[in-house]
C-alpha cells in the first residue's frame, strides 16, 4: 500500500514523496524529523493505530495537514469521522477494503485531495471546545435548514446538529461533499449526538419539523411540493461545480418551495459551490450564515458566498446555532 500510495503521489511533478511509515508509532517520530506538508495517514495500523497518530500529531507545534485513508466500511467510517473531529482535514476511501492495491484507480482523487490538503488550515482551533449555547428550548419556529459543506465539514456540521434544539422543529436539509457508501454513516453518527432524527434522505422522504436530511452520496437532492408536504427528490444529474450532491439543486429548490423560511449555512470547504443558491434564497426572502475565514479548514465556500453580498451573519461554528435561532426570530 505505501508502495501504490508513494508511486501514485510522486507521479505529480508538483508533489514530493519525503518518507513513509509502517505505523502509528514511526508515522509521529517521521513527523517530528521530517516536517511534511501533508500526510496520509491509514485508519488501520499495527502499534499504534491512525486515530491516537492523529491525536498526537496534532499535539505537535505547526502539525501538518492529515488525509485519512479509509476503507468503507462502518468501522472504517466511524473512525474516519473520529479522526476528522481530532484534526485531519479529509479522507479518500480505498476502493477495496482494508488492502486496497486498485487504489491507483483513485490516483487523480488522491492527488487532488494531498493538494488541497497542502493548502488547507489544520483545524487546531477544535482543541479549545467552548460550550454549547445555553438556549433548549424556544418555541417551535419550523424553519428549513440547508447546510452545505465539503473539506474539513463533517466535524462542524456534527458541532451544530449537536446543539440544534428540538423544540424549534426545524426542517434540516445537510449536503456534505462525500461519498457513497459514507453519507450514510455519517447521519447515523449524527443521529447519535443530536436531538434531532437524522437520516439518510431517501426520493420522497417528506420534511417534518424535528427532522434532518443528510443528501446521499453520488445524489443531487432538490425539494419539490406535493399536496402541501415539501418532498425530497433524488436525482444522478451531471456534477455541479464538480460535485454530487452539490448544495446548489439544495439551495435553489429550496429558495423556490419555502423561499421566507429558509436558512442556509455555507460552512468550510474547497470551490464555489452554494454561491449561486444562496443568491436565490436571498432573494426569496430567506436569510444567509456563512462560517468565518478563522476557523474553516479552507476558505472556499463561504468566501465565495459572502462575496455575493447575500450573507447576513458571518459566524464561528459555536456560535452559528445561536446565529441560526436568531435569524428564526427566537429570542436568544
């Protein structure tokens, strides 16, 4: 695998190869002597494994950025978005299994995410965590949510789910840059930490207060109405900005079908995607979050979002649920 991986990446003129390891324990001592950009880092190690790697790295003085690798299944998945809560900025799953020799299959994806890794913040602001906001309970505001995202997103949209509260039956749309295979566990992981049911959005699944959609992966989701109910559809249209699902179909459909009552939330992550949707949910009367410059993993997303002049709050991720409910109309 570390021949594949050293191959794969040392094939692009634009990135360089310093040194491997053949676990967690050498993985940290290479780091300390070496100093990389990036590393990739496997979930499935002997000694020590990639999560505690994670962790201690991240311990270090200027820790580098850290793509996971993965195999795709629900233990993999699991620990790949606890190693993104403890720092690494994204993952590429192998394509089959825990020895994945094929993963030259996904050299272009390997080598466009150690790229983007390269230029993207190491999220060691998650090391101080601040409390969640004080305010529970607030009467119901029925609110529809689209929260789009993509590098560095799973730990901060896992932040917000976490201290949405319930009692404002808002209707949650989440469009998350990922893979097949992986949207799926991620919304059981965040069913597990939110008040909120969360599932994985299935074509015809109606939004309910109380409730939140993750989009699938390899899915465009868009919103449509139906005998009053607004209802998920699911479609494998060509990617948008170079994604699917992109939050844009989630974005618009949204604007059009509940256009007042919509808030959408541009969090961290590579690319313009959302800059076009969150344009027609202004314009519908809706209002517009997007996370701050100091916290995201990269700036792409909401940047490009605030640069459309639509955004009405710009927000640290402890504070967008309080940001959120503001914008409901709670008193916060």
């Amino acid at each position: 695998m570390r021949t594949v991986i050293s191959d794969t990446l040392n094939s692009d003129p634009e990135i360089e190869v310093i040194g491997e390891a053949g676990d967690g324990i050498e993985a940290v001592e290479k780091v300390k002597e070496l100093k990389p950009d990036v590393v990739t880092m496997d979930v499935e190690m002997p000694r020590m494994d990639g999560l505690t790697a994670v962790s201690e790295i991240m311990k270090l003085q200027n820790p580098p950025a850290i793509v996971m690798l993965s195999a795709l299944t629900q233990e993999g998945a699991d620990a790949t978005f606890e190693a993104l809560k403890r720092g690494a900025v994204d993952f590429i799953s192998k394509p089959s299994g825990t020895v994945s020799p094929d993963l030259r299959k996904k050299g272009f994806e390997l080598i466009k995410k150690v790229k983007n890794a390269a230029i993207a913040k190491v999220p060691v602001y998650r090391r101080a965590v601040k409390p969640k906001p004080a305010i529970r309970h607030v009467s119901p505001l029925e609110k529809l949510i689209v929260i789009g995202a993509s590098t560095g997103g799973p730990p901060v949209v896992e932040e917000i789910l976490s201290s949405l509260p319930l009692s404002a039956r808002f209707r949650v749309i989440v469009v998350q840059h990922m893979p097949r295979g992986f949207t799926g566990r991620f919304a059981r992981r965040l069913n597990s930490v939110s008040e909120y049911e969360v599932r994985e959005a299935a074509d015809g699944d109606r939004l309910k207060g109380g409730l939140a959609y993750v989009a699938p992966g390899d899915y465009h989701l868009v919103l449509e109405r139906e005998n009053g109910d607004i209802v998920i559809r699911l479609n494998r249209d060509q990617p948008i900005n170079g994604v699917r699902p992109s939050v844009e179909p989630a974005l618009i459909s949204a604007a059009r079908v509940d256009g007042p009552n919509t808030i959408a939330v541009i969090l961290t992550g590579m690319g313009k995607d959302g800059q076009v949707g969150v344009q027609f949910v202004k314009d519908a009367g809706g209002k517009v979050i997007a996370q701050n410059r100091e916290s995201c993993v990269v700036f792409g997303m909401p940047k490009r979002a605030i640069e459309t002049g639509c955004v009405d709050v710009v927000a640290d991720p402890h504070d967008i649920v309080n940001s959120v409910l503001k914008l409901a109309g709670a008193e916060v």
